[in-house]
C-alpha cells in the first residue's frame, strides 16, 4: 500500500488553518501522540509526519486523511503556462491574492507575537520570512529571523535553530552579508547531531547553503567532496525536487569555482528533475537564469543559454526582483555574445537594483563591456566599485580576481 504523499511547506499552511478554524491551540491538536513542539514544526514546513501521525491529526480535526494532504486546485492562469523547453510541462503560480495573503501572514505573525506563545511566533514568523524572501524583501526576511532566532533559543528548540539558522544564513548570503552567512551555516550544522532533522530534506538545503556561501567566498578547496556529500544525501531523501535542487546548487558553486564542464553536466541533472509542474513558476525561473548563466560560460553552449534566458523573461514580469535578475544575466550574455553596447544597456538597468555578489557580477559585466567599447576610464571604474564590493562582502579571492583583471587591462 502506497503512503500518502505530503509536500511541505502547503500541508503546514494547511494544517495551521484547519486548527484554527477549530479553536484548537497546537497542545490539543498534539494531544498524546505528539508534542506541541512537533505540530509548530509541522506547521513551519520544517517536519513530513508519519502515516500514523496523520491519522491522528485527520481525526482530531474531523477531516479525511486526504482532505488534509491534498494540494488546492490552481486557479485559472490569467495567461497560459510556461512550458519547460524539453517536456512542454506547464509551470503555473496562482492568482488568487497574493498581496492578501501576504497581509493575512504578517497579521498573523504580529498575533502570535501578541499572544506569546513561542511556538506559534516561529511557525507564523517562517511563513513571513518565506513570504518576504518571495516578494524580494530580504531586508524585511532578515529582520523577522533576527527576532526569531532568540525565540527558538529559549525554548530550547534545536530544530527550530537549525530552521532558523539556516534561513538566515540563506538571506544573509542573498543580501552580501557572506562572514555572517557562513557563521549562521555553520552554527547550524553542529547542532545537527542533536537533533531529528540529520538526513532530511532540511539538511540538505542546510548543505546547499552552505555550499553557495562557501563557493560565492572563493573557498572552493574541498567543493567537488561537499558537492558528492550533498548529493548522496539528498538521494537518501528520495525527493526529485530535493535532488533537483541538490543538483541545482551544486551547478552554480562549480561555476562559482571555475569548473564549467561539471557546472554544466549538473545543470543538465537538475533540469531534467525540476521540469516538473511540482516546480514553482517563481523557481522554475530563477533556475532558468541560472542555468542560462551557467551555460554562457560555455562559447559553444551560447545558443542554449541564450533560448533559456529568452523563456525565463517570459516569467519574470510576474516575479519581484526577477527582472532585476535576468537584466544583470542578459547583460552578461549580451557581452560574452560580442554585443557591449547592449550590455552596457541592460548592466546600467540592473546594477544599482542588484543585491550582494549579484551586484558584483553586474559591475564586473558592466567593466568588460565598457572596455569592449573603448571607454577605458568607465571600465576601470566599474571593476573598481565591484572589487571593493566584492571585498566588503567578504569575497576576498573573487576581489582579488577582479583587482588582478583590472591590473592586466
């Protein structure tokens, strides 16, 4: 008999709504079979429970095991889905509300820090920091996670700080906070050991952070043994969209590190896993730009790169902060195809909306194509500004790459 499938984070949103709907605190709903502690787990998307955890959490709530797990219908795409360019899936995100839901979560947040109750303040508080992230408010995401990780800390909750650390680590990275990123990472997986989240989907993403922070650093001694170890691990979790994402990250630290040909090979591993409507159209485009950026590095695979950039701009108009994104991507891909001046367009677009090494990469672009064209000083000036930001961030080998370029011009 197969189990029921449950996919995170949508069983705990539902999960929280069907408990509240009833009146009932997370202590009744965990009654004898668990702890309150695992049902705010639950809720968070942090925890899958077991077939009999679900019994007991449909009957409580008067529901059908089904009824409990069983995705929402997506409603009506006001414009067709994307389709994926090698299996004509349809990725489609939902119309219904977003700014609305984004407003029930932060009211929600603002009660349960009324109320209290820790438990209910970290679940409430991750889905804000998620809704945040989504809506490219990673400012906002790293507020919420600065007052949740004391939260988590006085409840003794190991989980929750792993969750927590991990999270915050990711936006740190994201914002060019790379030293505390890495700190946060790190912090995260000696509590690991101690804790029921080692193997699960939630230590993998831990390694892909810490992959990406440590890749984005220039550390990238030991990368090829970090990148088989998260691998490994998420084929143990036996999630095609872990592993896609497993392949995903490791994809763009080969990249990072100067290895095109197994950046490429994992790119390909991920795409053929994510090409799925169980992919977000949010997701499937930020992979899509990657991807493409990975590619490009590659002369011959200009064309390739060039057909997944023109499908990911399909996307981004209903993405915040995508368009940003893709406009650093083509600009690059505009001067790696002999094209300065349109990088130089596009590079002016998105540097000053870019956000931590992305800005870099965007300078850096940016100086290339400024020196294509003749325009020395311009140039000179943008790796200038992209080595010192390179530096604040703590990426002192990609800063001492770009001062060592600007010495050879």
């Amino acid at each position: 008999m197969l189990e029921p499938q449950v996919r995170q984070p949508g069983f705990g949103a539902r999960l929280r709504r069907l408990r509240r709907e009833r009146g009932m605190s997370q202590r009744e709903l965990a009654g004898d079979s668990m702890t309150s502690s695992y049902v705010s787990l639950l809720e968070g998307g942090v925890r899958v429970p077991r077939p009999d955890m679900l019994d007991h959490l449909a009957r409580t709530l008067g529901v059908s095991v089904h009824d409990l797990i069983a995705e929402p219908a997506e409603p009506e795409p006001a414009s067709p889905g994307t389709a994926s360019p090698s299996t004509g899936t349809a990725h489609h995100t939902s119309t219904a509300g977003p700014e609305i839901y984004h407003r029930t979560v932060a009211e929600s947040y603002a009660a349960a820090c009324r109320d209290g109750d820790p438990q209910q303040i970290l679940s409430c508080g991750r889905a804000l920091q998620r809704e945040l992230v989504q809506a490219d408010e990673r400012h906002e995401a790293l507020s919420v996670l600065t007052h949740l990780e004391p939260v988590a800390a006085k409840i003794e909750s190991v989980e929750w700080q792993i969750v927590i650390g991990t999270e915050y680590a990711m936006v740190a990275r994201d914002l060019g906070r790379l030293e505390t990123a890495l700190v946060h990472a790190a912090t995260a997986e000696r509590l690991l050991s101690r804790s029921t989240l080692e193997g699960t989907a939630e230590h993998v993403k831990l390694c892909a952070v810490q992959l990406s922070v440590r890749a984005e650093m220039g550390l990238c001694e030991d990368v090829e043994a970090k990148v088989d170890e998260m691998i490994a691990l998420a084929a143990k979790v036996a999630d095609p969209q872990i592993t896609g994402r497993a392949y995903w990250a490791a994809c763009l630290a080969y990249s990072r590190c100067g290895m095109p040909d197994k950046a490429a090979s994992h790119v390909l591993q991920a795409h053929s896993m994510l090409a799925t409507p169980e992919t977000s159209l949010g997701d499937w485009a930020r992979f899509l730009r990657a991807a493409a950026t990975t590619l490009m590095e590659d002369p011959a695979r200009l064309d390739e790169a060039g057909s997944l950039l023109d499908e990911a701009q399909r996307i981004a108009a209903v993405l915040p902060g995508e368009d940003a994104k893709l406009d650093g991507a083509r600009a690059q891909f505009a001067q790696l195809s002999g094209d300065p001046r349109l990088a130089v367009e596009l590079g002016l677009k998105a540097r000053d909306r870019l956000q931590g090494v992305a800005s870099v990469r965007a300078h850096v672009t940016l100086g290339r194509a400024y020196f294509a064209l003749g325009e020395m000083e311009a140039g000179a000036a943008s790796l200038r500004t992209a080595a010192e930001l390179a530096g604040s961030m703590g990426s002192h080998i990609l800063a001492s790459k770009i001062w060592q370029e600007l010495a050879e011009r």
